[in-house]
C-alpha cells in the first residue's frame, strides 16, 4: 500500500510539473476540416495556432488532387478570406503578417503572370455572398478571375493575426451565420464561396505528454505487481 501511495504521489508530482510547464496564454489549437459550399466538403482545412501573447497563426491547407489545384481569389461578389474575432479582441488594433506565411509578405505571382497582393480589406470588413459579414478579411489587389487567383505553391495560406490588446484561439468565433471561416474558392474553372462552420479542439502537447506517462506508469505498476506475485 505504502509502495502504491508513493507511485501514486510520483504521478501526481508528474502531472503537475507538465502542466505547470505550459504557457498559461497558450490558447487551445483548433482544427477546421470540413466545410460547405460549392466545393467539396473537405478541399482545405483550416488551423489555428497560438503564437504568444497577442497573435494567432491560420494556416489553411488545400487537399489538391492529382487532376485539381485548389486557388483563392477575388470574385467581385465574394471576398479571398474572412473570419470572424469576438467583440474583446476588436477593441485592440488587428494587423495581419505574411512575413513567415504563404505567400510570403502578401505577394504572390498569378496564373497569368501579374502580381497581387493580400492585405486586411478596408474597414477589416466585408460580407460574403450567402455566409454573412465578416469583422475581418483579406482583400486581394490584382482583382477578379481564376487568371488572378492565388494557386498555393505548397498548398497552403498561412498568415498571423496579432491584436495589440491580446489574442488567443477562443476569440475567433462564428458570425450571425454561425460561419467561422470563409473564403473565395476556385479549382481552376469553377469557383465559389465555402464556409467552415465546426471546430475541432486537438489535444495539447502537455495532456498528451501527461497521458503517456501515466499510461507508462501504469503499465510499470502493473509488471511491478505481477514481479511481487510471483
């Protein structure tokens, strides 16, 4: 019993230490796999990952096909990408970063040749035909057509958001039309708008750390226990 007590503590001392371990800010990593639109449910998914005190990191990945490359663009009626921040993290100042991103620094080269940029749309603003208005969103300067689309060299749209006022996870919420994320989608002829509506919160690093050491332990416990029958 004494033995036990003590493995039990030793856990207990464990556990406490991965916690205390973990970046109190860090909010939680959210995944966004399936959406609805005029594209198939599953064309990209959507991450979202805490970077410090007051940014977030989205990174969106298109499941490109052998046969289709997926590309975003503005389509007159439709904005390249909008999200929506909760009322707390609008009361700070929003910047958008492509710095580490995809493309890099905004600028990217589109199918025809010409150069076009993504920055924060006038305002942050903008709606998005048949999802709703979006707080914040992504303009693209070279204008409309899959000619001027952004085709993601390594399947991918990657930017940081940082809001001096502070910034985490929990603040990217649904608009009036329960829409987290939108974006403007062509697969090289057909394009439409897709919405992302349900998020998936993945496991932490720590509580994954925490689970296999207590798995391990228990399985240490248990050989222990036969070790001592025998």
């Amino acid at each position: 019993m004494k033995r036990t007590g003590f493995i039990g503590a030793a856990f207990g001392v464990l556990a406490a230490a991965v916690l205390a371990s973990t970046p109190a800010f860090a909010g939680p990593t959210y995944e966004f796999t399936v959406s609805t639109g005029g594209q198939p449910s599953d064309v990209a998914t959507i991450t979202l990952t805490q970077d410090g005190l007051d940014s977030v990191i989205v990174d969106m990945i298109f499941n490109d096909t052998a046969t289709t490359h997926y590309g975003i663009l503005n389509s007159g009626s439709h904005i390249p990408f909008g999200f929506q921040l909760d009322s707390a993290a609008e009361m700070g100042t929003v910047t958008v970063s492509f710095a580490s991103g995809a493309p890099l620094n905004g600028t990217f080269i589109a199918k025809d040749g010409s150069t076009g940029h993504f920055s924060l749309a006038s305002g942050h603003s903008a709606s998005q035909s048949g999802f709703g208005t979006f707080n914040e969103a992504l303009a693209d300067s070279e204008g409309n057509g899959t000619n001027k689309a952004y085709y993601f060299p390594n399947k991918e749209l990657k930017f940081t958001v940082t809001d001096t006022a502070g910034l985490d996870t929990n603040d990217f919420v649904q608009n009036a039309d329960h829409v987290y994320f939108t974006a403007d989608i062509t697969d090289g002829s057909n394009t439409a708008a897709q919405a992302w509506e349900t998020r998936i919160k993945t496991p932490e690093p720590a509580t994954i750390l925490l689970f296999g050491s207590v798995l391990a332990g228990m399985g240490w416990l248990g050989r222990r226990r036969k070790t001592a029958k025998a």
